[in-house]
C-alpha cells in the first residue's frame, strides 16, 4: 500500500484503522470532522483533511492513494430519513468520487449486517442470500450505499459488513447496552433465548487489512465479519454489566407486548417534529428477541482472514483500557 486514505477517521472503527496503519510504518490521509481527534492523528503521523463527506468529495489531494477505506456512516436505531441518506448514500457518493480523483486502485467500504435483519431467527447468514426489506432508515441507507459502490465502475471495491463492534473506545453498542441495564429492567423475550455475534474492534482492522491487501481477481466482493462466536444476549449484557459494576435485571415479557409498544412509541415519536428516539424501538427489541449469527466462511476463503479475539478476551480488553 503505497497510501491510505480513510474516511471516518475520527470514529471508532476508522480511528483504530488509522492507529494501526501508522503504527505498521504506512502513509495514512485521515479524513474527519473532530479536529481534536485529527490533531491526534496528526500527532501519530497521519495526514489529516477536516471534512464531511455529506459536503461532497474535498478537492484532490496533491498526491495519489493507493487505497481508500470508507468508514464513515451515521449508525442510529432511529433518526431523520433524510440525515441517513446525507450522510451514507451521499457520503458514500462522495468518497467515491474522491477515490476516483485521487487514483484509488483499491475500495473497501465497511456496510452492516443491520441490512439482514428480519423480525424471526436467522443462523449463519450468508452474503449471497436474498435481502429483506429495510428494517429502518439506517439499514435502508446502507443498502443503498452498497448499490453505488457495486455500480461503480471505475475501483477495484470491496464490502465489509462487520456484526457489532466493541472494544476500546466504543460510545455505542456496549455503553448503550449499560445504560439501558441501569435505567431499569431489560427485557427477557422469549426466554432470553436470541443469540448473536460481536467482534472486536482489532478483528475488524485485521478484516479491512486483509481487504486492503487481497489480490485483484476476488470471486467475490462481500464478506461478513464477526467473531465467529454465537453469544447469549443475556450472556453479553450481565458479563459487560458485571464489569462495569452494575448489576443487571431482567423482565419476563411476552414478545407481543414488547413489539406493540415499541410500534405505538414509534408512532409517537414520528409526530414529533422533533422526531426524538423513542425509549424501546422494533429493531432495538428485536435484537433481544431474536438470533442472527454470520457465516464467516467467504471471509475465512477469500481473505484469508479469522477472528483471533474471543469475546471473554475482547471484553478484557475493553474494560482494562477503560480503566
């Protein structure tokens, strides 16, 4: 890799990427909208460029990029349709475009599995299997954003549809996960049974690294990445509980109940002008009433990737840094 653009510098996934790289001795350009984060970066050895992709492509950089990583999104349960596409379908427009300006060879862009979702268990989900319908506007838009980079013509792209990221600097799965443990009960659906699979957030690097460096004549261009390990949901709220101190409770409620209240508070919500997130959303609930599991196998073929972190290990990690 001659040079590295990444978008999203300054979030979570994007941040570790960029750390990574620059401590391996590559040439990174940083792009973000958190100038302290960039300064950081900065400080570490990136190039760095303040800007938001929503605005469209920055003008081109006076050097080319070997590669492109496109990292940066908006990931919510809940928001304004047209903040999703801004920012993801848009966003996405735009980095391609950068990429295209910049002489990119190589374009991974880091989707969700958030576009597999349906309201019912699924088990090791393949990439080739039909989609269903979005389950809101965050898996919409990103359903969307995968169909602008397959269209392009111009880049060598992959996708990357990484299942629930944690590890050290998180501000969303697990520490929203904890809040809600400390708001009150959780819900127990269907007998706490709903299964799934996290990955840390260095297993995700080691994907997009893997990504980066794959030979031209991939058969394929999606891979699921998790930690290739099916875990309760009660597992991961009490062990991630039980590390931050907070004792966690449960609530036996019928499946039924749970989603029709969380459809009458969706309904409420959008009257709002404001469209505030509602306490309980359908897709939230449906995380603890149903399994979705990855299958890894493209990944593990095509990339010559696995995952290396376990999940006990992985919340080691999280919790010590957070120290």
């Amino acid at each position: 890799m001659d040079r590295v653009a990444i978008t999203g510098a300054t979030g979570f996934l994007g941040g570790a990427l960029c750390r990574r790289l620059l401590a391996e001795g590559a040439r990174v350009v940083a792009l973000g909208r958190d100038s302290q984060k960039l300064a950081a970066l900065s400080a570490l050895g990136a190039e760095t460029l303040m800007h938001d992709l929503s605005d469209g492509p920055p003008l081109p950089l006076g050097a080319p990029i070997s590669h492109l990583v496109h990292c940066a999104a908006l990931s919510s349960a809940w928001g304004k349709h047209a903040a999703f596409h801004s920012a993801n379908v848009e966003g996405t427009r735009a980095a391609l475009e950068f990429g295209k300006a910049n002489g990119v060879r190589r374009f991974v862009h880091i989707s969700t599995p958030s576009i597999y979702f349906r309201f019912r268990d699924q088990l090791g989900v393949r990439e080739s299997e039909p989609l269903p319908p979005p389950v809101n506007a965050y898996a919409a838009t990103k359903r969307a954003a995968e169909a602008l980079v397959h269209e392009e013509a111009g880049l060598d792209t992959v996708i990357l549809r990484p299942r629930g990221l944690y590890g050290k600097g998180d501000t969303a799965l697990l520490p929203r996960l904890l809040r809600a443990a400390q708001s009150g009960p959780l819900p127990l659906i269907r007998g706490g049974r709903a299964e799934t699979d996290l990955t840390h957030v260095e297993d995700v690097v080691d994907a997009v690294i893997a990504a980066l460096d794959a030979p031209e004549n991939l058969p394929v261009r999606i891979f699921n990445i998790s930690g290739g390990q099916p875990l309760p949901v009660r597992r991961i709220a009490e062990a991630a509980a039980a590390k931050a101190g907070i004792s966690v409770q449960w609530r036996r409620m019928p499946a039924a109940v749970v989603f029709g209240a969380a459809r009458i508070l969706e309904f409420g919500a959008s009257l709002h002008p404001d469209k505030p997130e509602p306490r309980v959303t359908a897709y939230g609930a449906g995380l603890f009433a149903f399994t979705q599991t990855l299958d890894l196998t493209s990944a593990r073929t095509h990339l010559r990737w696995t995952p290396r972190i376990d999940f006990d290990a992985g919340l080691a990690r999280t919790f010590e840094a957070a120290a």
